[in-house]
C-alpha cells in the first residue's frame, strides 16, 4: 500500500485555488471558499505555531525530534484534530479523528478535562508516549502516556493510551460528532490512522511527545 502523500498549507492552497478559478463565476461560492482558505491558513498556521513549541520542548527533553503528535480538543470532534507532525519538513505526515473522554458531563460538542482516577475524561497537556502492548481494542495494539504536567500526571496509573477502535471512521463526519462512549479518557483513533502511527513508532528509537491542548 502506497503511503499517504503529507499534507502541507501548499497542497491545501492548490486545491482550494482549483476551486476558486472553476466558481469563480458565482459569488457566493467564490465567498465561501474564500472563508474556508482562510479558515486552512488559520488552522495550520496554529498548528505549526504549537510544532515549533513543540520542538524547543523536544530538544530540552531529550525527546524525538523527527516527529511529535499534537492533538487539538478545540477542533470539532467530527474533523481530523490529531496530527503526526513532522519536524524536518514542517508537514503533517497523518492526521485523522481523535475521540476524547465521555466522563464528568463531557459532549460530542464540549469535553471536560480531568487528571482523576475514574473521572473518564481526557487530560490536557504533553506526555511521553511509551511501550507499545496488546490492546482489546481496534488494531489490538496501544502504547502507554506518561503525563509530563500537572494535568496528566496520572494518565499512566489511569490507564489512559494511545489506541484504535474499529468503529472510528477514516474520515471526517462533519457536521456530525463523534459518538460519546468510545473513549474513557484515552485518545482514540481509526484502525488505518493506528496502523500508519504505530508503524512510524516502531521504527523511531526515541519516546514521541503527544501533545493534547485546546
């Protein structure tokens, strides 16, 4: 299977440009491509703004400093807001839908953030991705959080992994949310999204930062 081509503001600009000359005839469409460019470029731009961040972090820490995954909970549960960032060429290599946890009154549209045992909600902040086990779950493959902050502190004692579930679609579900009851905390992937990570952790010699922020 060829590996997905990464994805880059240039690639995102091309394509929206295409559209823009083929309605360019027709104002409302011409307008709201015009917001959705604008809407990319903001996106990316922040994304890029936390990689960079990401990397300083990297360096301090001893970390890897090839790749990091960044995991934004302020983007819409039924958009791609999980990326595998890549460091050396400043794309995202994969990204894809990421669940967060259903605990302490969390919606699709809304989750709530906790670092307490039984909370089942996801924490905010970075963490050092560990050993990979066997997971129930998806791809039957998870790798274990180490909080780094006060946030996450307790992730590795709650539990709380990267893994897959094989109801998680491969692509966006827009205005759609994802369904609640997927996730008890952990950030939670397709099967092909999980398939394409853990080969790239396999092969990586150093810890990757996951980031989880809003």
């Amino acid at each position: 299977m060829n590996e997905p081509k990464p994805y880059t503001l240039l690639t995102l600009l091309l394509i929206l440009c295409f559209s823009m000359c083929s309605n360019a005839s027709n104002p409302q469409i011409q307008e709201r491509l015009d917001n959705e460019l604008a809407e990319k470029q903001a996106a990316f731009s922040r994304l890029k703004a936390k990689a960079d961040s990401a990397m300083v972090y990297c360096k301090t820490k001893g970390l890897n400093t090839d790749y990091c995954i960044l995991i934004d909970f302020s983007i819409h549960s039924g958009k791609n807001r999980i990326f595998v960032w890549d460091f050396a060429n400043d794309t995202i290599k994969y990204t894809g839908l990421c669940c967060h946890g259903y605990g302490q009154g969390s919606t699709g549209a809304k989750p709530v953030f906790s670092n307490t045992e039984g909370s089942y909600c996801s924490s905010l902040g970075k963490y050092k991705l560990g050993i990979r086990s066997y997971s129930n779950y998806g791809i039957n493959a998870h790798y274990k959080m180490h909080g780094l902050e006060k946030t996450n502190s307790n992730a590795f004692r709650r539990i709380i992994v990267l893994h897959s579930h094989t109801p998680v679609p491969d692509h966006e579900i827009h205005p759609r949310h994802l369904p609640l009851g997927w996730s008890m905390g952990c950030p939670v992937v397709s099967n092909r999204l999980m398939k394409d990570i853990d080969a790239l952790l396999k092969k990586e010699k150093k810890p990757l930062l996951m980031w989880i922020y809003t």
